[in-house]
C-alpha cells in the first residue's frame, strides 16, 4: 500500500528517479552495480537524499528481500552507544538473506554521537566487516572522527538546486492532480532552502487546504509553520524589555520544542533584518556565534541564550 | 595592637576554670589520674559544640603535665593513616613528659571516607600504654555503637546562659571593656549553651560602635535565599562572597536558578550582559564537571555565580530599596510544558520512524506536517493512538488557516 505521506509516498526506489544529486548517484549506482560496496559517508544538509540514497542501494541490492538486510538506526534517538551497540551485534549476527554476502546498517545522524562513542563505533565497524557494510550520515563531516571517515568512501550531498526541487514539486503535482502556479514553485523553494523533505512537506500542507496551490496560500502556510516568535522575542529585547523577551524566548522553545541551536541559528539569520547600524549586526553576530559556541560547550542552552538577548538589549540601546 | 582570639586566650587551663562541667571535671580528672588502672582505656567527651570537650582533654594535659598528641578532623582518619600516625603515639613514651594524653577530636568526623578507621582507632584503643581521650557531637550516631561499648562516656552538657554570662563578664573587666547588661543577657541566651559562640560574639560585639547589631547575624543558622541574593545583587563585590552559597540551604543548581531568575530585576544595561556573561560561564564549568569529573572547576562555578554576579553591578551606582525576589518558574513551565507535548512527543516518534527521519527533527517539522497528520488515512499508516488523534484535531482547530 502506497503511503499518504509524501515525502514517503514519492520517495525514489531506483537510481532513476532520483533529481540532483547526479555526481554521486553516478558513483554509488556504479558501486552498487559492481556488488563491491565499501562503507559510505554522506554527508550534506537535510532533505538532500541522504536517507534516500541508502534505501535506493538496498532495494537496488536485495531487492524484495531488503528488509531483512537493512538495518536503520538514527543515532540522535537511540540512546548512547550501547544500545546501539546491542542493536548492531543483534542484526549482524545472523547471515544475509540472499545473494549478497552481507547486511546494510545505516546509521543515520552519526555526527550526533560523541568522539567517545564514535570510537566504540569503529571498532564494532571492525568486527562485524565481513557481514556488514555500514552507511553513515550526516550534517557535517567534521563531526565524523577520522578514523571512521577514513574507513568509508564519503559523498558530499549539495542543497538541492531549484530546478530539481521544481522538477520534484511538478511531478508530485501532476500525480496529485493539483494546479500549481510558478510563483507557487518559487515561494515553496525559497521556503523550502533547498530541503526537499522540506518542500514536499509545505506543498502537501497546502495541498491540505487547497488543490489549487498559488502564491498566497502557500505564503500563509509557510508563514503559520515557521517559529516567526523570534523575531518578537529579539524585538522585544530591542525596545528594552529583557523581562518579556526572556518570557517569549520560553514560550517558543517549550510551545514549539525548538533546541536552543535551533533558535540561535534562527536569531542568526534574523539579525541582517533588524533595525540596527550595520556596526552593530556585526557586533550582533559575533555574540551570536560565541552564544553558539557556548551552547555547545554548556549544560543549558536557555541560560545562554538569555546572555545573549541581554547583548541585544544593549544592542537597542545603539552600544 | 596584637589581635588575639578571645577563645583562645580564655580557654579555660585547670580544672577549677572550668565552668558548670562539674560532673564531667570529675570524671575526667579521675580518669587521667588512675590510668591505667582505669576499667576502660579510652573515655569519650560527648556533647554540644562549644561546651568545652577538646578544652576539658588539655586541662586533663596542664593538670597532669603530661604531653598531648591530637589528631583532628583536619587529618584524614582512615586505617592507613591510624596505623601510621596514631600507632606509633600510642606505642612510644614521651619524650619530655612523664605522661601523655591521645586526643582523638571530632570523631563524627570520620566518614566514609575514612574506610575502617573507626575499627582501627577501637582496635589501638586495645593496648595502648597512654589514656585516649576521644571527643564527639552525636554519640549516639549508629555508627559509634561498638565505641560506646569499648568506652567510658562523658556527656556534657550545654552551660546555661547564667555561667556563660559570668564566663563574659570576667573576660570584659580583663580587657577594660564595657557593653551593657541587655546585651550580654541576649548573647549569652542567644549562644544557646555555646560558650565559644558567646565569647566570640562578645569579641565581636566589643568592637562594634553598636554592640547590639552583633544580634543581627545569628550563627550557625541557614541563610534563606533571599538574604543572599540581597547580599550578591546589592551589596558591594567582597570576599565573603565567595563562600556565601555555602550557607545556603540550596543545592548550587537550584541557586543558580534564582540568580537566572532575578538578574533582570536589578541589573539594566551593560550590567545585564555581565552578569548573564557570569552565569554563562557558570554553566560552561558546570557542564565541564559533569564531563569531565573534575571538581575543582566546582571553585570557578561557584566564584562567577557569587562574585561574578555581584561585580556586574555599576561601582557608581547603588542598589537601595527594597526587591521582591521572584522563584524560579521555569522548570515548573518546563515540566507542565512536557506533560502537555507528551502526545505530540509521541506523535512525532511514529512519524520519524516512517519518515526515516530522527525525532528531534520530526518535532522540528511538526508545524509544517501537523495539518495533514490529521487525514484519517495518514493516522491509520502511523497507528496512532485514540489520545493522539484527539491532539491532532484540537491542534488543526485552534491552528485553522
């Protein structure tokens, strides 16, 4: 039964159907073709095909049997590395189902695993080589300690281009039987940010309300869908009121679960909108990314984004 | 002039200068007098602070002119250190003495990490050659069961305020000193049998320009958080800050809630980012803690979260007036927060595993997918729960376009 979902329902099940992307689908569909598959590395921002890169090479290679064959474990769930662990040994203890002589563990967001626990991953990469290939993703390949990225053949995977999402959008377009307007195409790929989950999602969303999808309801579903509160938050700090901009910035974490890294990347790209001297978005940014570095560093990312909403305060005052 | 601690050079050095122990005197002076003849080898002082137990073992020491040997809180007391230290006193004559007394002082001390050292010290009491006085808050703390019965115990007494008030007179007329009769019936009631905790608050007062504010500060007593974020926010940076906290019935995570909580109800300005700069770094070494198991950085916590705070402030400008501090609310909006996202939190997991997709970025599209989680067939894919198809239909509602 085919999904209602459609980033599920028109996910690509073949090489073939894939948009974007084109350099490395070459590489990996010719890599799956000589049945001789290292480990993998993709790496690249969401929405640009990574977890659909790993499906396609599993049907490609099992075919109806994948299933059995694949393992998919997403390391910012699974808690620590031990259980993924248990999980890995569990699956690679029995032998593949077919032809081909071993298993696939894909295991997605990696780069949310410690250095330690990355560690403990090579060497379970190590010990289960002969019966698994594992495939890695994730955002930044600098995250990936060395000795894994050395272990695997990496892809880096590019925002998808707006001809592809144009192309992805149209199609699921013509399925769905929808009448879409180009201004349509454009405003969901500009919301879209190249992330294509991304863009079937907000078409879909629209797609919801209406079957005719034209500028305006696609704009007022962007709109409704994004965390628009930051700017409120930041522009309470701006008129001076630490107290309600403190209280908003909550609200918007807790309401819409939104991680401080999250939150500071938004602040981040709102800053070059503010009513500011051009001296001070400078300035601006430049806490921005210490706050940044900070969250990373600290146990609280709520206390150190209320440091930062104080240099904002400061910020509306002109210092 | 020289500065001299009162308790110190009042402590009292025979036993006739010791005041309302009369019971304790004699059973001291007995014990010290027939050693070894006595029918236990050991004899533990048991009782409040400041009453005179470690004072009574050096009178028992000046009465006797023996030599003393005291090993103290201060020294880690566990079998190694008994056996290293405490053996050899308790096995060698005194050098230059004809008797010698073993003070083993504050015995509650020795905890658990002083694995087997009680043992060791009931073990050494065994044979040793010179009289063992052990002194001690709780006796009856479980832990002491087998040292009671290997002991002669000798409770004293809290003084009442009568003889500690005399005990205060003599050391006035000594110095040349005057404070009035109130005062020195309300410190002598308010030492509560403490006769160091008078004489030091009697010091204290005599040097006052206005004795009766020593009342103000009640020793020993709990600081209410309060008090100590007034003493951070308004008050000038000073070193008593720095150990402010520890007064502070509240665990450090909890304080640094309040400091969080209130910053913004006193400081303004470029005083806002230091002190939000302080607390900052509070949570950089906190988190460097909890990684990295080094507690030392617990001193750097500690320092931005009080005198870091506190020097946020203007030099040039003072904090008067009064501030009604304000209980930190977020972690209860947190928790209530949680209880009501739970579906969605559940939600969103169904989601992500169909998606093939993490969770937290499944919460992070929940906005974005929500309206169309609510087609019954896309409910019925991700076999969600009756509860959680409710949740959709009040969030698309409420969230209509």
């Amino acid at each position: 039964m085919a999904s209602e979902i459609w980033t599920e329902k028109y996910r690509p099940t073949n090489f073939s159907e894939i948009f974007g992307q084109e350099d490395i689908v070459k590489r990996v569909q010719s890599l799956t073709n000589s049945l001789n598959i290292p480990h993998l590395l993709f790496a690249g921002p969401a929405g640009t095909g990574k977890s659909t890169m790993a499906l396609v090479i599993v049907k490609e290679l099992f075919g109806k049997d994948w299933k059995e064959n694949y393992l998919e474990l997403n390391a910012s769930d699974e808690r620590g590395i031990q259980i993924v662990r248990e999980k890995v040994k569990n699956f690679a203890r029995t032998k593949s189902i077919g032809n081909i002589p071993f298993k696939i563990i894909f295991l997605d967001e990696a780069d949310a695993l410690t250095p330690e626990a990355q560690q403990a991953l090579r060497r379970t990469m190590e010990n289960y080589s002969s019966t698994c290939r594992f495939m890695l993703s994730c955002n930044y390949s600098s995250k990936i300690i060395d000795p894994i990225q050395s272990r695997c053949a990496a892809f880096r995977f590019k925002l998808l281009e707006k001809k592809d999402i144009e192309k992805v959008l149209k199609n699921i377009g013509i399925k769905e039987k929808l009448e879409i307007s180009d201004g349509a195409i454009e405003i969901l790929y500009e919301g879209s940010e190249g992330d294509c989950r991304r863009a079937i999602n907000l078409l879909q969303s629209t797609a919801f309300v209406s079957p005719i999808v034209n500028e305006s309801i696609v704009s007022t579903v962007i709109s409704n869908a994004k965390p628009k509160d930051i700017r409120t938050v930041l522009d309470y700090a701006l008129s001076g009121d630490f107290q309600m901009s403190r209280e908003k910035l909550l609200d918007v974490m807790l309401k819409e679960s939104i991680s401080g890294q999250e939150v500071i990347k938004a602040i981040q790209k709102e800053i070059w909108n503010l009513p500011v001297e051009p001296e001070l978005k400078v300035k601006l940014t430049e806490k921005t990314g210490e706050t940044e570095f900070r969250i990373v560093e600290g146990s609280d990312p709520f206390i150190q984004l209320q440091s930062l909403i104080a240099s904002f305060v400061l910020a509306g005052l002109g210092k | 002039m020289k500065q001299t601690n009162w308790t110190e050079k009042y402590r009292p050095r025979f036993f006739s200068d010791v005041k309302d122990q009369d019971l304790a005197v004699q059973k001291v002076r007995d014990f010290v007098k027939n050693f070894p003849k006595t029918v236990k080898k050991a004899l533990v002082l048991h009782g409040p602070p400041g009453v005179g137990k470690t004072t009574l073992a050096y009178v028992a020491k000046n009465e006797t002119n023996s030599e003393i040997f005291e090993l103290n809180a201060s020294d880690l007391r566990n079998k190694e250190k008994m056996n290293s230290i405490l053996k050899p006193a308790i096995e060698q004559k005194s050098l230059m003495k004809e008797q010698k007394i073993i003070l083993v002082d504050e015995v509650d001390g020795i905890s658990v990490v002083d694995r087997g050292g009680l043992l060791e010290l009931m073990r050494l009491i065994e044979y040793s050659t010179h009289p063992i006085i052990i002194t001690a808050n709780d006796i009856w703390n479980k832990k002491f069961s087998d040292l009671r019965r290997k002991t002669e115990s000798v409770q004293l007494k809290e003084v009442d305020f009568q003889s500690i008030k005399e005990i205060l007179i003599g050391i006035l007329r000594n110095e040349r000193k005057f404070i009035s009769n109130d005062v020195l019936t309300n410190i002598s009631i308010k030492a509560r049998g403490d006769v160091r905790a008078a004489i030091n608050d009697l010091q204290t007062a005599s040097s006052l320009p206005d004795p009766s504010k020593v009342l103000i500060d009640e020793r020993n007593k709990e600081m209410d958080i309060f008090t100590a974020l007034k003493m951070i926010f308004k008050g000038k940076p000073n070193n008593a800050l720095l150990s402010l906290y520890d007064s502070v019935n509240k665990p450090l995570d909890e304080i640094m809630l309040w400091v969080e909580e209130n910053i913004p109800l006193e400081y303004h300005g470029e005083e806002l980012v230091k002190a939000y700069d302080a607390l900052s770094k509070v949570d950089i070494f906190k988190r460097r803690i909890y990684r990295q198991q080094y507690w030392r950085f617990l001193v750097y916590e500690n320092a931005f979260l009080s005198y870091g705070i506190s020097s946020s402030k203007n030099p040039n400008e003072t904090k008067s007036g009064f501030t009604s501090y304000k209980k930190p609310t977020r972690i209860l909006k947190m928790w209530l927060n949680n209880r009501r996202t739970e579906k969605k939190k559940s939600i969103a997991k169904k989601y992500a595993r169909y998606v093939h997709i993490g969770e937290k970025r499944a919460l992070y599209e929940f906005a974005t997918v929500k309206a169309f989680l609510t087609k019954p067939e896309i409910q019925k894919e991700l076999k969600l729960t009756e509860d959680e198809i409710e949740y959709l239909g009040k969030e698309t509602l409420s969230n209509k376009i």
